[in-house]
C-alpha cells in the first residue's frame, strides 16, 4: 500500500464511525478557556467540547501541559480518539525573538529568512503548537495600516520568494510535517487585508483585478511550496467580504490557484463580523454564507457548530427554502457530503501532522529545553538584527563609530526591552533581551564611556500611551514619568554636552504598529520630537557627530530628521538580539547590508506609494511645464514639481525620501554596464542581463543587485517597473562577481481582464525596457524587444 491509499482508507474508515455532529466538529475552533483572542471570542468549557467532539483544535494558550493534557482527554476520551491542534501567531518567533518580518524582509537574505523560520517551527513544534497562523504575505501601499510590520514589503515578487522559503522552513523541504521540529503553515490573509483603504484596519479594499492578482503572487509561491492552510481575509473586496466570497475562495483559490489545503476563517469572521458587514441577518445565515463560499473551519465565532447541522437537516427537509437568486439561502442546501468533504480535509491536514501516529509530536519537555532559546538560536537572532537594518545615510565617516572617547545613548527606545520586540512577540520573555544601550555598553572598547539620558517619553498623552500598553499592562513599556518633557531634555542635553558622539534612538513602541494600530502620522511620535530638536541643534553647534536610530514597526517619514543627521538607521523592531546586532554594526564589525524592502515616503501625504505604481498619462518626468522662479530640482536636474504632470504635489517631490530596495553600506560598490544575451528575442526563450559589480571600498559587504521590467505596452496600462529578480552578493575589497538575471516569457505574464473568474495571465509580444540597479530609482536601462515567434 502506498502512503496515499494508507491515508485514504483510514479517512474513509475514519468519517464512516463519524456523526454529523463530530463532522462539524472537526469545523470548529473556539478560543479556549482561558485564551485571550483578538476579537469578541467566548470563554468555552474545553475539556467538555473535547469529550463531545466538538471541536478540531483549540487556541495554543500559554503552557505545554495544558496542551498535553488536554490531547490526552481528545485521544482517550473524545468520540473517535481525534487529537487537536494547536494554532498560534508565531509570526518568525517563538521563544527567540528575532526582528519583525518587515525588517527581516530588508535582509533580501532568503537563506536567514529560511534559518529564523525554521529556528520558529523547531521551537514551536518542541512547545506543541501544531499550526501556525502565519506567513502573513499581505503587500501594503499605505504605511499608516500598523500590519504592515508582519508582512514582507511593498513586492509581490520578493514576497513570493519569501514566502516559498517560509513554508518550506515551517513544513520542511519534503514536507513532512510528522516530526518535532515542523508545523503547518497558513498563509494569510487571503485576500486585498494590506490596501485596507487609507492603512484602517479592516476598512473595506477596493481594487482592480490587476491589483488583486499582482499582490496573489505571494500566495500562489506559497500554495506552490505546498502551504497546508489559508486564512481569508476579514476585509470587503469590492464590497463583498472575504470570508463570504465564493469567487475568491473558490474560483481563484481552489481553482486557479490549486489550492489543496484548509481554508479558515479569521478569528470571529463569521459570527459577528458577516452580520457586521451587512450580508448577513445574523450568525445562521452567516454560518451558510461562509459555508457555502469554501470556508473548512471556523476559527473562534461557533457559527458552524451552532448551526451547520440544522442547516442540513433543515436543508433536507425543505430544499425549496435554499434556492432561487433571492435571500441569504440562495446557494442550494448543506448537505452532509459537503461536510464530510470539508472534515476530510481537516482530518488530512492531521494526517500530515502526523497527529494520529503520534498525537503528542513535539510535547516533551527534554526536547524543548534543548532547542528553545538557545546560544544557536540567539546568534541567529543577532545575525538577522544586524542584517536587516538600513543604513539610509552615513557622512562624514559618522560611521563606524570611534572606538575611543565618549558615546551619549539618548532616547525613549535605547533601553526599553519591551518595545523593541516588535509586534506579535506574544511568547518572547523580553527579560531575554539585550537592548541597545546594554549591547553598546558590551562591545564598547575598554576606555570607551557609554553614556545614557531617556530624553523624552514614548508619547506624553496617557490615553494614547494606555493604548500602547494594551498588551503588557502588567509591565508597562509606555511609561510617563514623573519628570517634565523639559526636564528630561536638559537632562539629556547635559548628558549630550559630555559626549563626543551622540546616538538618538527614536521611534515606535512596539503596539505603534501590528493589528488595529493605525497611525495618523507616520512621523516620529510628537512626544520625541522636541528631544530630537534639540539634540540636533546641540550637535550641530558643536559638531558633533549625531547618529539616529530609527526603531519602528514601519517605514516613517523622517524627511526632517534625516536633513540634521549625520547618519540615520532603520531598524524596524529588532528583536531579542537588537543591541548585541546593532552593536555589531554600530561599531564596524559588520557592514550594513539591508535594503529597503518598502520605500521610505516623505510624509504621510505621499500615501499610498508603491514603487511599481502604472505610469500615468501625464508620467513625472513627461510633457508639463516647469514653473518659472521655481528653482526646486532633484540631483539630476529636473524640477521636482512640474505643473500638469503627476509631479504635482506642491510641498514636495513626488519620489520617496528612500526609495525601495535603497540600502548603504561600509563599503561601495560599482555596477557595470549589463550585458543582454540578446536584444531581440523570439518565442518562449530565455534571456539573461549579467552584470558585473565591483567591491570599490576598504572592507567586505553585501549588495543587493535587482532587476525591474518595465513593458512599454501591454493590452492595459502597465507599471512603470515591477521586481523580477535580485541576488544578494558578498563581495571582498576589490572582487568583482558577475550577477546573472534570468528572464523568461513567464517573467512578462501579467494579468488582462476585469472579472476575478475569467481574467487571463499571459504576455504580450513588443519592447520592454530592463531596469537594472542597487535600487529602484537607480538603475541602468536596457530595451529589448521580444516576439512571439
Ligand atoms: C488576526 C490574525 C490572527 C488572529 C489570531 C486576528 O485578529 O487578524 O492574523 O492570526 O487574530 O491571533
């Protein structure tokens, strides 16, 4: 017997001992007792619902014995013996907190990425978490939305390769997910969550399909790398919510996409939220709308409990009510095949987790001591602190620092071991931590002074610090002290004034982004600001050199800040290592080497950006008029602002401050010119552009060669450069390594049509132009033309 028909004569066996009762049980996941949830969950007697078999899995909830003991009631006294899952955010931590997924995602290091996610599953599977709600592969425009933190930057084509590395870590190559070091993923949130409009969490998506099938590529990458499960979106697109959107779920998701896996829903997506949304009268329609879209389990509302088995005896004893193109019960009838079909499914996500082998994978408490935050494990977090910060700016030779004399630490974020953990750090102990200042103060040569002031709050307004804490209220982070904003800044000015370099560190609490943490300004919390003034001015006057890190669960915009410094860092939310990571780079032990996975706009009026924005028909640089007296002009000469063009913001330039993919480093590098295989091609062949780049600096370093395609005309408007290949190279004094692109027609698809059903993906013969550079706004072009035979 194969292991296929071995898997398919137990399900059969298995759903035949079955009731209806069980069947949907196995579509159910409350909360648990005891676990807090993100939406309106109810508190549930577990154990009660176990021995019922009513449930599929709970919440993971703090404590491995709980998990064990509450498996041992599933498989010894629940109907049919069916262990449980566990899910939880592990979202690239567990115990070892590395940096949030935004910065990590700068690394472009998919070889680290795929370290720290497999460092995740091993530890999660070792705490007997069973699946993860994550990779979320969410691309996001606006920066305002606080999400933005999980994701992976604003390209779909840098989001797809990571989240092939990801699902491959959590589920390993072979997939085999029936050992202690492997757990299931779930990309998430399937679809449109990050155009949530104007960064409000939750707030309806409207989008193009175009728009819709670029930012699918993640998921199609991950569904490809064989994800076990998908959570749909609470989001409307095109004002028809996720959760009951047969076309998305079925039609793109299971069809287009072949996606094999289980569907879930978000947490309370069914009940309340459908009825929320206004498509639903209340939880029984909303159970058949979800249902009746494709949805396998609910996670948290109940909804599919409580009614799915009146629906189907209802539905058998009254088809008439389930027809016709009016009402909520306009899709035909539940019937029990159907949800046979949807168990099964759950069932053979279990089978892949080994489950009914061994129920207990991963729960023991040896194994977990010896893989949970270990000295590897916190290495690995160092290593990715360091390279997935951006140095976006570094004059005169602020950086390295000097080894000698005397350094001032100044800020709210330099010794704040909550904060820098980022969002989602829901299992990180932050007493494992070493901040900035405690990083510093360690790799500071001997006769070095480091110094310290906090110079200011997080933020003085204390509802809006109330806030911030909402998740660590028992060891608030947000603190506003008893001493006045100005006197802490004559304290720091003091400090600063005994100083021969200062390094401000500034930025968000770690609650400014994640979930339901939508900023108004992306700037520098107000509370800082005023520091930041005055610090700068200190500097300036006495010429001193004024270094700022920038920790954030975002990009911000830093145009003020980034005029009166001489070196600027963005750092996201480092993680458990930020201070020994940063301290790495701070003192020239490891030259940065993060890009900007998302531009850096100017201010939160040049929201929503994405780099590979269409073009426009009145493009930046195209026809209008330069405006006479208006002598505002980029480095290469042209008016920022050109009247009648989409160079029309008055205030500023239209370009970011930092463009995505931007990055600096110790050293420099010299790009080549590229070099096509050809400049006309024909047919489904492939083209490469090698080009040479040369380490022209004193010490190694990493670049990140890309590669944008921009196709001059296509059937609808096209964008004015799109991510299709990047290598990240290591590169001695002097070396020289050539990078090769590698393009194919598959490379110049793209999707035509206005239905999410029928819209088709393929390209179109013509002239391209290849855009090739150390970031998306520098780059060498080339044109080609490509036919079809
Ligand atoms: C979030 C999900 C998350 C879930 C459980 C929801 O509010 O949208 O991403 O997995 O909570 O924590």
């Amino acid at each position: 017997m194969t292991a296929q028909t071995d898997k398919d004569a137990f399900l059969d066996t298995l759903l035949s001992r079955m009731s209806l009762m069980e069947k949907v049980g196995q579509l159910n996941y409350p909360s648990g007792s005891g676990v807090d949830t993100t939406g309106v969950g109810q508190k549930v007697d577990t154990p009660v619902m176990i021995r019922r078999g009513e449930l599929c899995g709970i919440s993971a909830g703090a404590r491995l014995a709980d998990r064990r003991e509450l498996q041992t009631i599933a498989v010894e006294e629940g109907p049919n013996g069916i262990p449980l899952i566990f899910g939880k955010d592990c979202i690239q931590r567990y115990k070892t907190g590395g940096p949030i997924p935004l910065a990590l995602s700068c690394s472009w290091d998919l070889d680290l990425i795929r370290r720290v996610n497999e460092m995740t599953a091993r530890e999660a599977r070792a705490d007997g978490i069973t699946i993860n709600w994550a990779p979320m592969l969410d691309v996001c425009h606006d920066a305002r939305w606080g999400r933005i933190a999980e994701g992976n930057g604003e390209f779909p084509y840098l989001g797809a390769k990571i989240a092939e590395v990801i699902v491959r870590a959590y589920q390993g190559e072979d997939g085999d997910m029936a050992r202690p070091d492997r757990f299931m993923a779930t990309l998430k949130h399937f679809m449109g969550y990050g155009l949530a409009r104007a960064g409000r969490d939750y707030a309806g998506v409207e989008a193009s399909v175009a728009t819709l099938a670029r930012i699918m590529e993640p998921f199609r990458a991950g569904i490809e790398a064989g994800a076990g499960a998908i959570m749909v979106a609470f989001n409307t697109i095109n004002d028809i919510p996720v959760t009951a959107h047969r076309t998305l779920l079925q039609d793109v998701l299971r069809k287009r996409l072949g996606f094999k896996g289980i569907i879930v829903t978000d947490f309370t997506a069914i009940d309340p939220e459908l009825v929320h949304h206004g498509v639903a009268a209340n939880s029984r329609e909303a159970a058949y709308l979800a249902f009746k879209a494709g949805v396998n389990v609910d996670l948290v509302s109940q909804a599919f409990l409580r009614h799915l088995p009146e629906l189907v005896e209802d539905g058998a004893a009254h088809p008439e009510a389930y027809a016709g193109p009016d009402g909520a019960y306009r899709y035909g009838p539940v019937t029990e095949a159907e949800i046979t079909a949807r168990a099964r499914e759950v069932l053979e996500a279990k089978w892949h987790l080994g489950l009914f082998q061994n129920p207990y994978i991963g729960m023991d408490d040896g194994h977990r001591a010896m893989v949970t935050y270990t000295a590897e494990n916190r290495a690995l977090v160092r290593e990715a602190a360091a390279k997935s910060l951006v140095l976006l700016k570094n004059e005169r030779n602020a950086l390295p620092l000097p080894a000698k004399g005397t350094l001032a630490v100044i800020g709210p974020l330099a010794d704040d071991r909550i904060d820098m953990q980022g969002t989602w750090a829901i299992d990180v102990d932050p007493e494992n931590s070493v901040t900035i200042l405690e990083g510093l103060r360690a790799a500071a040569p001997a006769g070095m002074t480091v110094l310290h002031a906090k110079g200011a709050n997080i933020v003085d307004d204390p509802s809006l610090a109330a806030r911030l804490n909402m998740h660590n209220r028992a060891m608030p982070s947000v603190v506003i002290g008893p001493e006045s904003p100005s006197a802490m800044i004559k304290a720091a000015l003091v400090t600063a004034a005994k100083a021969d370099t200062i390094l401000l560190c500034l930025g968000e609490a770690k609650e400014h982004a994640g979930e339901s943490s939508t900023r108004a300004e992306i700037t520098l919390p107000e509370a800082q600001r005023p520091l930041f003034d005055a610090i700068a001015a200190h500097a300036r006057a006495e010429a001193k050199p004024l270094v700022l890190i920038a920790m954030a669960g975002r990009p911000l915009a830093l145009t003020h800040e980034a005029a009166h410094v001489d070196a600027l860092i963005w750092t996201g939310h480092p993680g458990n290592e930020a201070g020994n990571g940063l301290a790495d780079v701070l003192f020239g032990k490891v030259s940065p080497s993060g890009r900007l996975s998302q531009a850096l706009p100017r201010s939160t009026g040049q929201l929503p950006y994405r780099t590979e924005d269409l073009v426009t028909g009145r493009p930046i640089w195209g026809a209008g008029i330069d405006v006479e007296g208006d002598e505002e002009c980029d480095a290469k000469g042209h008016h920022w602002f050109r009247k009648f063009t989409t160079a029309c913001i008055l205030e500023e330039p239209m370009v970011p401050l930092y463009p995505a993919g931007f990055g600096l480093g110790y050293t420099s590098f010299r790009y080549g010119t590229p070099i096509p295989s050809a400049i006309h091609l024909k047919g489904d062949t492939e083209l490469t552009v090698s080009v040479e780049i040369t380490n022209t600096g004193k010490c190694a370093g990493a670049e990140v060669a890309q590669a944008y395609l921009h196709d001059l005309v296509g059937h609808t408007a096209r964008p004015k450069r799109q991510l299709i290949g990047f290598e990240r190279v290591e590169l001695a004094p002097d070396e020289t390594r050539t990078v090769t692109f590698r393009i194919t027609t598959d490379t110049l698809r793209y999707p035509v049509g206005d239905s999410l059903t029928h819209y088709t993906e393929d390209w179109e013969p013509g002239e391209f132009e290849l855009l090739i550079g150390p970031d998306a706004e520098t780059v060498d072009r080339l044109r080609i033309r490509w036919d079809r035979a």
